[in-house]
C-alpha cells in the first residue's frame, strides 16, 4: 500500500499556511526571510523535504502503511495494534545486544524505562519511530532536504518543487504539549502508554534528559521532534483535525488565545532548478556535509597531525 502525496502544490494549501505558494526565482527572497526567521531567535522551528508531494508521515507510520499491517486486525483495532508496533520495537531496542543502550540510558543519569529517550536514540539510527525531525537552524533544515536531491524534470509540476516548512514553536498550545512530561516524569520513567495518551507533542531538547550525546552530529542539527500518534494521518491531518475540533468546542476567542493557527505551519515550495544556487548560499554559510556530519576519521588526523606540528614548532 503506498502512502498518500499531494497531486498538486494547489492542494498542500489546505494544511500549510501558503502552501500553495511556489518558488522558481529569486533564492536571494527565501535566504532574507530565513535571516528573519533567525532573527527572532528560537521562536521558529524547521523541517525540509525533498520532494513537495510528500505529506509528513513518521518512519513508524510509512513502515506500517507500506506494510499493510492494518490487515492484520480489524478496523477497530487498528490504533491499539499501531501502539503495540511502536511499543514493540522500544522493548526491542531496551533488550538489543545485552541491553547496551540501556545501559548507556543508566550511565547518563536517565531511567532506564524513559519511553522518549529510547525513541530519541531509535530516531537517531533510523529504527522506525512515531517522531519526525526538525531543527530550530532553517539552513540545517533547508540542506536536508535538498541533500543528494537532483532536478530531473517532470510534467507533473509539483514532482519540480521540494518544500520547507517552518512554524512557531513558542505558540501556547504546543508549549502545553511539552508539560505533558512534567518535571516528576523527566526523573522517572515515561511509558510509551503515557506518550500515546496524546495525539500530538512537540519535545524540545531544553533538558539534558533528551540530549543523549551518542553523536556530534546531534550538536549541530539543532534538532527536536514532533510527535504523531495516529497510524495512518500525516502529522498535518493530525493537527488540521485538531484545530477545527479546538475552535468548535472552545470557540475562535480561546483558540486565538492559545496562538493556535489553522494549520500546522507555513510552507515554502521551492524550484528544483535552484539547487545549485541554494548549495552555493549554504556553502558559503559553512553548511555542508562537513557541518551537518561531522568527520570522525578527519577529527583523528586533524587533531593528531596539529599537535605533532604544535610540538615539531614549539620554540625553546
């Protein structure tokens, strides 16, 4: 079963603030109203995609929709059989290789039964989770999506365009989401049961407990998640739905209130063809792989070889 993707750019407008919005010139515009965005400092978060008919699906989501193991169960049971998956493959990674990464959650001061922290690892090393990446550094966002991505085009226009999402993390409602996990459950356990209870939650790496350094490259892509419960809805469906559910109980006073917006983020659409313009501009703001991952190999050397020419120079 394949998942679902917008047919038109046209059609993204429904979900993403401008999203029908599509960029073929002047790169210059979207890298000055990035330098604005950044700016405000971190009141914006940012998320690329390579291709703009994508919708946002987690890695757990598209491994159960491809999969089709919906069809195991019937429809009723679908969203508890979906839990089970994700929870599933947390015990998997709590017990793998003599518990090891457990062991390396007890040696970090965290518990050893924090369902995020699992999942923050498993994220980091490509095991399916429910959370999608994004990075509070639009650039770092902006290389994602168009890394190894080459302009072939097409007839179909919106196969022309990848996109770049951007949203205020600072809005009331997603800064409620994140004290769902409250300063109790960051000492002690979180069970995955206890993240599901939510549909959405935006976790923010502003505690050491979800920064578990396994990785430089975690330093510089300013990362974080967002999470989305729901086995088959985009994360943008997820919200949509929830903002029209909040505004009809709570009226439009309220949801004003809570900086709730009618959909999940803004979205820029932009032209293939401007790839080569765009990795120059990142170059020239040191983004590159070098940035993005960090050289291990190249960090023995470099280090190695600057303190043997440190010590071949030292003047008596």
């Amino acid at each position: 079963m394949k998942l679902e993707e917008y047919s038109s750019i046209e059609e993204k407008a429904t979900y993403f603030k401008n999203g029908e919005i599509k960029i073929s010139v002047n790169i210059e515009g979207v890298f000055e109203k990035l330098a604005e965005f950044t700016e405000k400092g971190n009141g914006f978060i940012f998320r690329g995609c390579s291709e703009a008919k994508y919708k946002l699906y987690s890695s757990a989501q598209r491994i159960y929709i491809n999969q089709e193991f919906h069809k195991q169960v019937p429809e009723d049971s679908i969203a508890e059989h979906y839990k089970n998956f994700v929870a599933g493959l947390i015990e998997n990674c709590k017990v793998w290789n003599n518990g090891v990464v457990s062991k390396l959650l007890k040696s970090s001061g965290i518990d050893e039964n924090n369902a995020i922290a699992y999942l923050s690892y498993m994220q980091h090393f490509g095991v399916p989770t429910p959370f999608l990446d994004y990075s509070y550094n639009p650039y770092v966002s902006l290389f994602f999506a168009i890394d190894n991505l080459t302009y072939k085009p097409s007839d179909n226009e919106i196969d022309n365009y990848f996109s770049l999402y951007y949203t205020y993390a600072d809005a009331t409602m997603f800064q409620s989401w994140k004290y769902v996990f409250d300063e109790k459950l960051k000492k002690e356990d979180i069970s995955y049961e206890t993240i599901d209870a939510n549909d959405m939650s935006i976790i923010l790496p502003d505690d050491e407990l979800y920064q578990i350094i396994n990785s430089v490259n975690i330093i510089n892509q300013e990362g974080l998640f967002f999470y989305n419960n729901h086995p088959w809805y985009p994360l943008e469906r997820t919200y949509k739905e929830f903002a029209d559910f909040l505004k009809e109980e709570k009226g439009q006073a309220r949801f004003d209130e809570l900086m709730m917006h009618d959909t999940l983020s803004g979205c820029f659409n932009i032209h293939k063809s401007l790839i080569p313009a765009i990795r120059k501009k990142l170059d020239e703001l040191g983004i590159n792989k070098n940035y993005i991952y960090p050289d291990m190999a190249d960090f023995r050397k470099s280090v190695t070889n600057e303190g043997i020419l440190n010590i071949l120079t030292l003047k008596k």
